[in-house]
C-alpha cells in the first residue's frame, strides 16, 4: 500500500466526553455541540430524526469528467445540489461517485449519497476543519489529524502503525475528511480518485472507503433499524446518530426531485 507522506497537524483542542465507534473516531468536537449548532436553538429545537431514507441516486455523467469516482456524476447536478446544500463541490462530487460506484457492486446496500454527506459534514465539515480545503484532485490540506487518542478525554487507541499515518508512534489519532484511524484505514484503505494512491486524506478515496466499510458493516441502509446500526458501527453514540441524521435529512431536502 503506497500513502502519501502526512504532516503532523497540531489540533490543540480540549475535548469532553467523545465517543469512539468500531473503526472511526470522532474527535473534533465536545458531545452535543453539533446538535446545538446544527438546530439552533435547544429550548425550541424540533427532535432529530430517527434515521433518514437513501437519496435518490444521483444522475451519471453522459462520459466521466476526471478519473475516479467524482468523474461518475452529472456535473449539473452537482453544481445545482452544492448550490442549495452549502456542500462544496468537490465534496459532494466525491459522495456522489462513491454512492453511484456502491450501488453498482451494491444495490441492495442502499446507502445514499447523503448518508456519506451527512457524515462528512460532523467528521470534519466536508474537509474545511481548522481552515483546510479541498483541491481539484480531492486532497485536503493541511491535513486534517486528530488529537492523540490516550484515553484523558477520548478512547484509548495505542498506537498501530507506528506513527506511518499519523506522525504518532505512542498513540493512534483519526486521520483525513472522514476521519479514520490509521488500522482502519489499513484495512479499508482504496484508491478512488485514480490517481494510484490511497490516501485518507483525500475527499475521494476516503468517501468510497466510508461507503465500502458501511455495506459491509450491515446488509442494508434502507430501513431504520439497519441504517441506525451502520451509523452506530462507524460511531455509537447517540449524539452522533442524530447529528449525522439531521444532516443528511437536511442534504437530502436541498436535492431537486429526480426526473
């Protein structure tokens, strides 16, 4: 597996009472900050939905724009959908691919492009964490790396790939948009973007990554019940669960109805 060569990046941040899930962590933010932001104001705040329904599957490109899974989608659509959603572009292009490559191994997973937009959106905030942004080719940078996972405000993950990924040789930390830790990664690593690396750090590769470890982490995203537990495999706790849902639910309502 080739990687490309990742900066350190000092977070700095002082964190209560995050969750860690099966494979990903988030580390970015205090539990119930997003929920506060995302709703507005907590006296009047509506309840966050259970779960939300796949998206439609966005349309294809008549002929790939660029190689990888952001080529896959109709740039009109992305164009439009990133317009009334506040997703960047080339984020959502990279949620969109991936969503539009996992159906066609995976129909049956279900798993919508809002899903994945969802999570972008609490992980990292589609790649601009800490002032980062996403270039044409997908990479974000500076890199986005969390906080040493040592177990004072966070899970204790001791280090697995002796600071390779991370820059970290004592303790793991999550690593790119959609915020894998370095043994995950391993494991569900992917080059998406057709570049001939895989490489966390870039919006594409992590995106079908996200969507790969999903369908296999449940049958189905169709229902409540499976799409609650694909969320809960990536992260378990229940602020997370809501946050990813009021997200893609809102994602989901800014897409044009399909033909």
């Amino acid at each position: 597996m080739r990687i490309r060569s990742l900066a350190l990046l000092g977070l700095g941040l002082a964190l209560a009472g995050i969750a860690v899930g099966l494979v990903i962590v988030t580390v970015f933010t205090p539990r119930g900050t997003l929920l506060v932001e995302d709703a507005g104001s907590t006296d009047e705040a509506p309840l966050a939905p259970r779960w939300v329904a796949p998206a439609a599957l966005p349309p294809s490109a008549d002929l790939p724009s660029r190689p990888g899974v952001s080529g896959l989608v109709d740039a009109a659509w992305v164009a439009a959908v990133a317009r009334e959603s506040g997703i960047p572009e080339r984020a959502l292009a990279a949620y969109a691919g991936a969503a539009i490559a996992k159906h066609a191994e995976r129909p049956d997973c279900l798993l919508g492009w809002n899903t994945l937009a969802g999570i972008g959106w609490v992980e990292s905030r589609h790649g601009s964490y800490g002032g980062a942004s996403i270039a044409d080719d997908g990479t974000v940078s500076p890199p986005i790396i969390g906080i040493a996972l040592d177990g004072a405000t966070t899970a204790l993950i001791t280090d697995t790939d002796g600071g390779a990924f991370d820059g970290d040789a004592e303790f793991d930390r999550a690593l790119g948009p959609l915020q894998f830790i370095p043994g995950s990664w391993a494991n569900w690593y992917v080059d998406a973007s057709g570049d001939g690396v895989a490489d966390p750090h870039n919006i594409d590769d992590a995106a079908l990554a996200a969507a790969n470890y999903l369908c296999r982490a449940v049958p189905t995203l169709g229902d409540e019940e499976s799409w609650r537990a694909g969320i809960a495999a990536y992260n378990r706790d229940g602020a997370y669960l809501d946050a990813v849902a009021t997200a893609s639910l809102r994602y989901v309502e800014s897409a044009p109805a399909p033909d």
